[in-house]
C-alpha cells in the first residue's frame, strides 16, 4: 500500500521521437475536432464578430454599421459610471469567491462525511440551483421585503426591530443583500463540483492518517486539499468568473440601484446595448471587461500553479 | 504535484489524540454524541437556510391571488390545487415538456460525449498548440456577448436551421462546451498516469484508452458535468424565443413566462409552473448523484 | 476483468438502456406533435385559441364578455369561409394577448382571413424583434410601442409602413386630434425619420394617483374631493404619516415621466421637446421646481419606506402594496394599472384615480404624461401588406375598440369608442386625462432617462442635491 503511488500530476518524460510525436499531434487534433468544429461555427464566429462590432456604430437593427474606428472605445474610457461599477463586480467576485466556495466546500465535506440522510442533504443544497433567476429574484424581493417581508417580519416578532432594513434599497445593504442571494443561488455548482471531487480521493489515506492519529486538520491540509488541486483551480476560477460577471441577481432584485450602488459592468453593456441602442460601445465595453476578466483569470491561474508547484 | 509528506508528520498530535481517547471513556463517548449533534444539526440548519425560500415558493403556488399578493399570511389558507391544473394547461406542459426533455437529453449527451473528449486531450495527450486551444475555450468562456444570439441566429438562418430542433440542439452543446471541457479536463487531469501507460504497453489504441479506462474513471465528473448543464439547457429560454417560431417546438420556459406579466400578474400560477418544471431536474439530480458518489472507493491502481 | 468492473458494465448498461428509453419516449412525444414545418400557422392559432379560450374562463367576470361579445359577433356577421390570407401579428403585450386572439377569430369568420397572434412577452418583445429583422423574416404587423427610442431603428430600416397618406384619406377619424398629433414624426426630428406615422395605436394612455380613502379616513382626510393642489397633497400625506400609514410611492421606471409630468406646471410642450432634444438646458427653474417636488416629498416623510422601490419589476411591488396589500395609501401609476388591479384585486372596488395636484407656484395646466399607448405598425415588405393594413384598420374601429376596452381593459384611442359619463371612479381620473397629454415631439433620451431615475434615488437617499442632479441630466443630454 505505501508504495502505491498517489494521484495526481506526473510530469512525463518526454522522449525525443518525433514520429511519435506528430501522431500524439494528430491524435489530440482528432479529439478534439468535434468541440472545435462547434465551438467554431457557433461560438467563435459570433465572438469575433463582437469584436469587429466594437470598431462600429449600430443601432441594432439598421443594415449599414460605419465603421468608427477607435471612438466606441474613447466613449466607454470616458465613462465614468462604467468604470465605478467595475468596483461592485470586484465585491461580488470576490464574496463569491471566498464565501461561496468555502461555503460550497465545507458543504461538500460534510455532506461527503454524513452518514444518514446523505441523499437528502445531497439534494437540499443543490436545489437552490435549480430555479430560473426571474423566481429567485421574485423570491428575495418578497423575503426582503421592508414591510410585509418574512426577514424584518422575523426580527421584528423576536425584539430586534433595531435590525429592520430596508434591504434591498438602502445603500448601505444593498450590495450585501445582491451578494447574499447570488451566494445562496450559486453554492450549489461549488458544492457539486466538490463533491464529486472528493469521491476520487481514496478512503484509504484518510484510514491511514486516522491510525498515524493525524488531526482533522492535518488530514484536511495534507490530503483533502492536494488532491482536490484540479477543482479547487477550476471552482475558483468560475466562482469568481461567475462573481465578476453577474447580472440576473442585479438586474431582478436592484436594477443596479439605489442610484448606482449595486451597478455591475454586465448590465451597463446590457443596457448600452438595448436600452441606449449603441451596439457599438457595447461590444467595446465588452472586449475591454472581458480582457480584464481574462487577465484576472490568468493571474489566478498563475497563483494556483505557482501553490501546487 | 508534491508528494504529501509522511502522514504521521506532527508527533505532538498524536501523543494528544491518544491521550484524550486513552483517558476518560465515558465524557469521550459523550464528546463524541455532542460533536455528531452539533454536525447534524449544523448541516439541518444550512438545509433550512437552503429550503426556506423553496419553502415559501411552494407554499404561495397554492394559495389564491389575492392572498398571495397581500402577503396576508405565509401559510396558505385555502390549498387551491387547481393552480397546478391552471399552469399545466396555460403554460401548454404537454407539448414544452416533451420538447424540454428531449433538448436536455440529447444536448446533455452531445455535450458529455464532445467535451469528454475535448478534456481529455488537452489533459492528458502533450501535443504542440494546447496552450492555445486552452487559452481560446477560456477565453471564450469569459468574455461575454451582449448581443451573440443575433450571430448565432443568423449562423443558423444561413445554414437552413432555424426554426428546427436540430439547429437549437447544435447550439445548445455548442455554448455549454467551453465549461464542460474545462470540468472534464480537471477531472482527467488528477488521474495517474501509469494507468494509461500500461494499457498502451497491452496494445491499445488511444480511443481504446480513453473509452475504456479514462472515461470510467471520470464518472464522477460525467455526472456532474451532466447536471450542470442539463440545468443550463433547461433553463435556456432567450436562444429558443429568437430560433423557434412555432410555439410547438419551445422548451418548458415558454409557459412559464407566459405568467409574468406586469399587467396581467398570475404569481400563484407562476409558482407552480415553477414547481412543474423544476421536477424533473430533481429527479435528474437524484439520479445522477448516486452516480457521483458512486466514485472508485477501492483504490485507484489494481 | 474483475468483480467491481462486471458490475459497473451492468450499472452501466441498466443506465444506458433507461437513458435510451427515456430519449425514445422524448422523441416519440416530441415528433408525435405536430410536424412544424407544414400546417403550423393552423395548429399555432388552434393552441392560441385554446389558450384564449381557458384564459378567458379563468380571468375575473369581464373576460367572459369577451368570448361572449366573440361569439355573439360571428353569430351576427356571415360566417365567411377562410381565404388563405395568413398574416402574422407579433404582440408584445401579455394583457392584450386574450383580447387580440378573441378578435383576430371575429375577423377570421368576417373576412376568411387568418390572423395568428405571437405574443412574445414585454421582456423579449424587443429581442425577438430584433432577431427577426436581421434574419429577414419580419412578422407582417407588430405592437408599435409608445417608446420612440425602442422603436426608432425599425422604422428607420424601412419596417414600418408610412400610414400618413391613409390617415388623410379619412382614417384619421379613429384617432383624437391630440393622438394624431403625438403620432406624428415632424420634418427635423432627431432620429432622422421620414416626416410621417408609423404605428396605429388603439390604446392611451395616462398617468395619475391612485388613491385608498379608506387610509384617508384613518387619517381624518376625506378623499371623496381630491387634493387640487401639491401643497395640498403633500399636507395631506404629511397627516397620513403620522397616522402611522404609508403616504406616497412611485416606481424608480416612473420617476422621469412623473417629472416630466410635474414640469408642465412650468414648462410648455414646446419647452419641453426643446430640452428633450437638447436646445434648451436642464438647469433652469422649471425643472429646478420639478425636482424640488421630490425634496419636499420627502422632507415632509411622504415617501413610504423612505426609498423608492427599484428592481427590474419595481412597478409590479408598488402596484401588490396599493391594490393587495392595500397599506398604501397613495401611488402614481398610468392606467395600465387598472388591469393589474383586475387580476390580482378583483374584490378592491373603493379605490379611486385623480390627476396629479397642480403646482402651487406653477403658471400653467398641467397636462399628462403618457397620450398614445401600443397599436401596431405593419410591415410593408410583408406578403400582403394591404390585408394587414385592412386589419389594423377594423382593429381601429369603435366596436373593437370598446371590446379591447372591456376585457384588457385599456382606454381607447377612437375618441368615439366610450361613454365617458358611464365610467368608474376608480378609470375616471385617468380618463378625463385622455384630452389633457403632453404632445412632445422630441423623445427624452435613455441615458438621460436614467440619469433621472439614478438621480432622484440619490435625491431620496440625501445623497445629492436638486443641483447636482441637474448637473448629471446636463452631462448625459450631451454623452
């Protein structure tokens, strides 16, 4: 058993035969050839065309679009309110991030670690998940309602009426409240992701750390998180992704209000595109978030390599 | 990846560990009955966080309008099932239901099937440009459109399929492709190498390698991957509004919207569509997380 | 191959086996429908009227006088066989859908022409559009809406046919001169139409308060005479206040119509398409009074909960306070409203609507916001344009008209189609605002719209001043 060699990334040795070498080539072009193909037609054409629109004007509908060459991009510079919202992106990736994924991973553990109604608790906690984002912000709207909402009704009937808030509307919670939901809606992708992660990780190392009597966090430290490395980097990744982007929860709940306190990036393209109808800077908006968004990625990346390293 | 070091590490743990068992039995029975309280009750309280707002859904999809609306009272006082019966036949269940299944099922093997694929050569086969195909798929996946279902629906016009099942599938697996790659990627990725070593010493080819022995082994990440984006598909409403005219080919959330109308609010019914169609996802659900958790517990080398 | 191996094929195959039979029976299903290529106009309308049908029975009291006025009309009329005329319809308005349906089968037994309603939905209504202009298959009529800006690009493209010429051949009877004057694109205007009408709407519409007297009572107040002024009103609700009930609302979507309301105490339509179109500035006394009406408001602890509601449904929350929670005693809403009240209040009968109070230091009458509503432009590059412009037209006339009326409801546009004497107290303050709307020319431009929204939140929470909001007005006219 203690020689059994433990899961993970082996560098192989590449050995220098190069007909070898092509046909691995090939091999992986093969495999690859149906996401490429798909992807190509379906996803790519459209993105370069975003791209190619940011250089534009167009209204949305009319067949000339006269290329302006780099105004699109000067506007959105100059536009302040863009670039502020760029800050509550940050806020909700970052809570996303941190609090959904330990949410979503002590979940994962506890739920992998239970003994009786596994199956239950399995369910329970993916299930917020599952409803569209129009019933989740109906949902909130109504539970944080000032008024007739469970949440102050709540705190109002137990004394703590000092706790009342507007929660939704003031500013001081808005952003809290938006960030609060979007945790509660997304724990169950982490949540999944991790489980199914955990399954992978022999029982036997936890067997044999329990007999050398290594501590729960020891065994969590030295096993648990090593082999979950791969999908730690890629939960991360979205988590975060899914933070920096989010819209739905903001656009039910807030609308980016009160004034711009709960303003995101996303709806600022979302309503440059189809409320104001200037595609256009809608696209270059969209390249100049997105780079940022790849760049963020990059870096995270890069860090979590540079920890497993 | 490093080679854990040797478990029995931290010395002064284990003289503390052993201590406190070799000690008093009867409080470490105790200990550990409170310890198994303490989890269990913790894990009820997320569930309850998790539910509560389920809860309510439920609760308001049977209750009357009116009631609803005034937020009277939380629970129902009349159980008017017929909301159910309301939504079934106004949110036209009998043809957006079969049409729902039908995209989720064949999307979700298309997507399980390209990606597994796709995930496994950019995990496990070294070859020249991987970094770029990576770089892409990640980039692609970040970058957001505002405006991409209008290419897409053109694409599709050009290519004679809009309008059909067929166009909307392609479309489908096409834009939950990027995700499911990198999922199944970092699920290939932790597997161990000299399994694949050895089955290319016994003299099989690499499809061999990856369909009968990668792919297995991956099951947990199929599983998963399949639920997420089996939710993706069934939730997808904007790309089938644009695509389909015929309301004969529109998924489930067609009749939903039907009901959310800032004229004409029919909530209650809302709400109980909303319990309709998220069943089946819970059922794929339970169906899918045994197979989850059904992962290789003997050992990943024998 | 070892035991776990054997039993994982097996596992593996029982799951293949159910996934295949669950895809079979999905397929089964799915393709026993109806094939869509060939005969779908026929089964679409047959689903929509089923639709229309139990939406009908399901819908309070005045929906069966739909079906039964529908019914009575093919009784009455010839019953005319189907000519193979289809035209399209894409509907934006999910209220409306029930009354569209209802007559496009009236007007199939009168004329054989089949006519299929789409109703997209108010949140995707755009989009599909869109998507269907740039695919190039534009549906043959569509819901023409009251927001230029939204509307703009289709008829500059060339969607929407030029329905002057009709209108001065007589058809301009339909519409009251007040309508047919908002219609109306002039020479010069800021979008660079055409000088000309583009969209036939049948509906107007108006904004004004809604008020509960059983609140006023509580209060002390009677609300059987409205307040006539603002200073007024805002006593009025400052009383309200401190009977511990919640005075005022307004949607955050509503707040630059309400502005724009206010400002006609100081302001002449004229002037205000001016700063619209961004020849006279935004920081001028009139809208300085305008905005102060928010500062006031508040000061005097008018707003309930001291915030706005916002969210993209902010209008449905402040509507479910007035007509279901029926906690508020005040809110300014357009006449839109009464529908909602009708689904979701049917049993809430005391309410009434009266116009907004005029300003105390306001020199001129203030006239509503709103005017015309949806109706429909039609498509000239359909197949048959002029079947589609002979609907439109029957869809104009009075019996439609009241029929729309009765069952959506919504106030006509055919000056001819109601009996304003026979109106309830809860229409009647929209209604006798029917002839008093503001006729403007230049539409107020989005960005400029949410800088209001955005900047009377901030005047609500404190955080700006009437000032420095008319600053942001002045930065986004010119962006």
């Amino acid at each position: 058993m203690a020689s059994t060699p433990i899961a993970g990334k082996a560098k192989p040795r590449s050995f220098a035969s190069k007909p070898r070498h092509r046909r691995r080539g090939l091999e992986a072009y093969l495999f690859l050839l149906p996401a490429l193909v798909l992807i190509g037609v379906f996803t790519l054409i459209p993105f370069v065309q975003g791209i190619v629109l940011s250089f534009q004007s167009w209204d949305g509908v009319s067949t000339d679009t006269p290329f302006v060459g780099l105004d699109n991009y000067l506007r959105v510079f100059q536009d302040n309110i863009f670039w502020s919202s760029m800050l509550n992106a940050v806020i909700f990736g970052a809570v996303g991030l941190v609090i959904g994924g330990a949410v979503s991973l002590g979940m994962a553990m506890a739920v992998n670690k239970a003994k009786r109604f596994s199956a239950f608790f399995r369910t329970v906690y993916y299930v917020p998940g599952v409803f569209s984002v129009v019933v989740v912000g109906m949902m909130f709207s109504w539970l944080l309602d000032p008024r007739i909402g469970i949440l102050n009704r709540f705190l109002g009937a137990i004394g703590l009426d000092a706790l009342q808030h507007n929660w939704l509307n003031e500013p001081d919670t808005a952003v809290w409240a938006v960030a609060a939901v979007f945790v509660w809606y997304h724990w169950g992708f982490g949540f999944l992701l991790f489980l199914a992660g955990l399954q992978d990780i022999p029982k036997e190392y936890y067997e044999a750390a329990e007999l050398d009597g290594a501590s729960p966090w020891a065994r969590f430290r030295y096993i648990t998180w090593p082999d979950l490395a791969p999908v730690t980097t890629i939960v991360s990744i979205l988590t975060l992704l899914g933070g920096l982007k989010i819209f739905g929860t903001v656009l039910v709940l807030t609308n980016g209000g009160p004034g711009y306190h709960t303003e995101v990036p996303t709806l600022r393209i979302y309503k440059e595109a189809f409320q104001f109808h200037r595609y256009g800077s809608a696209a270059a908006m969209s390249v100049i978030f997105g780079l940022g968004l790849v760049a963020l990625s990059l870096f995270q990346l890069w860090i979590s390599r540079r920890s497993n390293a | 990846m490093q080679q854990p070091p040797k478990i029995s590490a931290p010395p002064r743990a284990l003289r503390v560990d052993f201590h406190s068992s070799r000690g008093n039995q009867l409080t470490s029975k105790a200990r550990i009955f409170t310890r198994r309280f303490a989890f269990y009750a913790l894990l009820v309280l997320v569930a309850f966080v998790a539910l509560f707002p389920i809860v309510s859904v439920l609760l308001g999809s049977v209750q009357k309008a009116q009631e609803l609306y005034s937020g009277s009272s939380f629970f129902p006082t009349t159980f008017e099932w017929n909301n159910y019966v309301t939504a079934w036949n106004d949110g036209n269940f009998k043809t957006f239901l079969p049409n729902s299944l039908f995209y989720t099922v064949i999307a979700v093997i298309g997507i399980l099937i390209v990606a597994s694929m796709a995930g496994y050569a950019l995990a496990r086969i070294e070859f020249p440009g991987s970094k770029v195909v990576m770089f892409l798929i990640l980039a692609i996946m970040i970058i957001p459109a505002p405006a991409s279902f209008i290419a897409v629906y053109k694409v599709l016009v050009n290519m004679h399929l809009a309008n059909t099942r067929q166009g909307y599938i392609l479309v489908l697996i096409a834009e939950g492709l990027p995700l499911s790659i990198m999922i199944m990627r970092s699920f290939f990725v932790r597997q161990p190498k000299e399994l694949e070593e050895a089955a290319v010493l016994d003299g099989s080819s690499s499809f061999g390698v990856f369909w009968r022995i990668m792919l297995p082994l991956a099951r947990p990440g199929l599983a998963a991957v399949a639920v997420i984006e089996a939710l993706h598909v069934w939730n997808e409403y904007l790309l089938a509004l644009v695509i389909f005219n015929d309301d004969s080919l529109m998924p489930v959330q067609r009749g939903l919207t039907r009901f959310v109308s800032a004229e004409t609010p029919q909530t209650n019914i809302l709400l109980a569509a909303t319990a309709i169609s998220v069943l089946p996802i819970i059922v794929l659900y339970l169906f899918a997380q045994r197979n989850i958790t059904q992962g290789i517990a003997e050992g990943a080398v024998k | 191959m070892s035991e776990e191996t054997a039993k994982r094929l097996n596992r593996r195959r029982f799951i293949a086996l159910t996934g295949g039979a669950l895809t079979a029976a999905a397929i089964l299903a799915a393709c026993g429908d109806n094939t869509p290529t060939s005969g779908t106009v026929a089964t679409t309308a047959a689903t929509n009227a089923t639709t229309a049908a139990s939406a009908a029975t399901t819908a309070a009291g005045a929906a069966t006088t739909a079906a039964t006025t529908a019914a009575s009309a093919t009784t009455a009329a010839a019953n005319v066989a189907p000519n193979g005329i289809k035209l399209v319809l894409l509907n934006q308005s999910r209220g409306q859908a029930a009354a569209l349906e209802a007559l496009a089968k009236t007007y199939l037994a009168q004329t054989g022409v089949e006519v299929t309603i789409n109703t997209a939905g108010p949140t995707d209504y755009l989009q599909k559009l869109q998507a269907s202009s740039q695919s190039g298959d534009m549906p043959d009529m569509y819901s023409a809406l009251a927001k230029y800006n939204d509307m703009a690009p289709y008829y500059k493209a060339g969607w929407a046919m030029n329905l002057q010429p009709e209108m001065d051949k007589g058809w301009s009877k339909n519409f009251s001169s007040s309508v047919l004057k908002q219609i109306t694109w002039k020479e010069g205007n800021p979008q660079g139409l055409q000088p000309g009408i583009y969209g036939a709407p049948w509906e107007i519409n108006t904004y004004a308060v809604l008020g509960n007297p059983t609140i006023f009572k509580k209060a002390g107040l009677d609300l059987s005479t409205p307040p006539a002024t603002m200073p007024e009103f805002i006593d009025q609700l400052k009383k309200i206040n401190n009977s511990k009930s919640a005075p005022f609302l307004l949607a955050s979507s509503n707040t630059a119509l309400f502005i724009q309301h206010y400002v006609s105490n100081f302001l002449t339509d004229d002037e205000i398409s001016q700063t619209f179109g961004g020849k006279l500035p935004w920081k001028s006394d009139a809208w300085r009074n305008a905005l102060q009406l928010i500062v006031d408001l508040r000061d005097a602890g008018a707003i309930a909960n001291n915030a706005l509601p916002t969210g993209s449904s902010d209008n449905a929350t402040g509507e479910k306070e007035f007509f279901n929670v029926q906690d508020l005693a005040t809110y300014y809403d357009s006449a839109v409203s009464i529908s909602v009240a009708k689904t979701t209040a049917p049993d809430f009968t005391t309410f009434i609507s009266f116009p907004l109070p005029k300003a105390g230091n306001g020199k001129l009458e203030p006239r509503s916001v709103g005017g015309f509503g949806r109706g429909m432009a039609i498509n000239p590059k359909g197949k048959h344009p002029d079947e589609a412009l002979k609907f439109i037209k029957w869809m104009t006339d009075p019996a439609q008209e009241k029929q729309m009326f009765d069952t959506v409801p919504l106030l006509p546009a055919n000056p001819n189609a109601l009996d304003t004497s026979k109106l309830s107290p809860q229409v009647t303050g929209f209604s006798s605002l029917v002839d008093k709307t503001q006729v403007i020319s230049n539409p107020l431009k989005a960005q400029v719209n949410e800088a209001m929204q955005k900047g009377i939140q901030s005047l609500v929470l404190k955080e700006k001043s009437v000032d420095q909001v008319l600053d942001d007005l002045e930065a986004a006219q010119r962006s």
